[in-house]
C-alpha cells in the first residue's frame, strides 16, 4: 500500500484553490435549519443551523446534475455517472455550490469504476470551509486511504469491497470515514475532530493525475446521497 503523498496532496489543494471562488454564498441569509434525526449510521443530535445539511443534496446522473451541484474541468456524465477519464495532469469533480454543512450529517457517494493504483492516480472527497481557509481531504491513491491529520484505524483500499463511502460528523464535529462494500453494511476506518467548523462547507468529488501517469484510468462516481438499490 502507497499512501497518498504530501507532494500530491500539495498540487490538489493547489488545484482546487480556484473552485473557492465559485462556491455561490448567501451571506445575508439568515435561515436557520432544524436539525433532523438521522438513520442508518448517520449522527442523531439537536438544535438548529444557518445552513442545510449537505444530505438534502442528491444525484444519481441519469439526468444530469441538477441546480445544486456542478461539474469542472474533466468531469462529464457518461452512462449516467460522473466519469473522470484524465490524461493531462489535471483534477476534476464534481461540487456542491453552496454553502451547506456536515455537522450533524452524513454524506455518502458510490465509486462504481476505479481508475489506477498507481501512484499518481488519485480519487477524493475535498471538504471546504466556505468563507474560511478550514480543508479536510479524504485521499484514495496507491492501494490506501488518507484523511488529513486523522489517522485511520485501517487505511486499506481493495474495490470493490469499499466501493462505498461515507463521512458522517456529531454536533461537535468529529467526523468518521466508512467503506461499503453495498452500501448497506458499513465499516468503521477511523474517526477525529475536524480540524475546522464544518457548518458551512462544499465538497468536491473527484480524480486527479498528479504524477504524469500515461494511463491513469478512469474513475466514475455515482449515487450521491442516494441510498441503493442504486444505479
């Protein structure tokens, strides 16, 4: 097992640094969202936030992307997926426009085709503070997992075993990454405090070729938020 680099987590915070300005901010809004109770492995609490819960987003592709969620650089629907298939050094996913939180949430996407284990080849989930400098990145490159400064119980990758993920945070956001094999039966890989607020995230979903791979393969993403039987 490879894990993810520090020279390749570099040239992705790099690359993702000029998504920030597109994120759409309400910064005069002044909802505040009930907080529900969330099942199937996802936290319970209470109280009430300026943002939505990032779960309210969903996408299976069949028809596109929708209102709240766009598509940079690579990133195109093949077969109703998001499909990353990059030759030129570049990184490409899928992102929520919004601002909306993790906090007392849960977020889930379904890997269907994994592109290389070579290292170079790179799969993501980015979380980003959206008026803020705050970043958490889950990693998969090299057979292994990577999640920032939380260390992970298990850091193996083998698809598609873990072609599921989920990260799930508390009210006092300490934040879990899972894998599935289905997307049903979960498995615990590790779990810390995010080392930021996450009540007023994006994500971004996706692939990168950071180490001039000829082949890097192509990597799909599926059924955001989107519980299976999915596709």
């Amino acid at each position: 097992m490879i894990a993810p680099s520090s020279r390749s987590k570099r040239r992705a915070a790099a690359l993702l640094a000029s998504l920030c300005a597109t994120v759409v901010l309400a910064s005069s809004c002044s909802l505040v969202f009930p907080v529900d109770d969330y099942e199937d492995g996802g936290p319970s609490c209470g109280g009430s936030y300026e943002h939505p819960p990032l779960s309210d987003i969903s996408a299976t592709f069949d028809d596109g992307v929708g209102e709240e969620i766009a598509l940079l650089n690579c990133a195109q629907i093949v077969d109703g997926a998001v499909s990353v298939e990059d030759f030129n050094g570049d990184y490409c996913w899928f992102y929520t426009v919004s601002a909306h939180r993790l906090t007392c949430d849960s977020i889930t996407v379904r890997l269907v085709q994994s592109g290389s284990q070579e290292t170079g080849s790179q799969r993501f989930i980015y979380v980003r503070e959206v008026d803020g400098d705050g970043a958490l990145d889950l990693l998969q490159e090299g057979g292994g997992f990577g999640l920032g400064s939380i260390e992970l119980s298990d850091s193996t990758f083998t698809f598609p075993e873990d072609a599921w993920w989920r990260l799930s945070a508390t009210e006092d956001d300490v934040i879990t990454f899972s894998t599935s094999a289905d997307g049903v039966e979960w498995r615990e890989r590790g779990s810390g405090p995010a080392p930021f607020s996450l009540e007023n995230v994006y994500v971004a979903i996706g692939g990168g070729n950071w180490n001039g791979l000829a082949d890097p393969g192509e990597n799909r993403f599926d059924c955001f938020n989107v519980a299976p039987p999915c596709p």
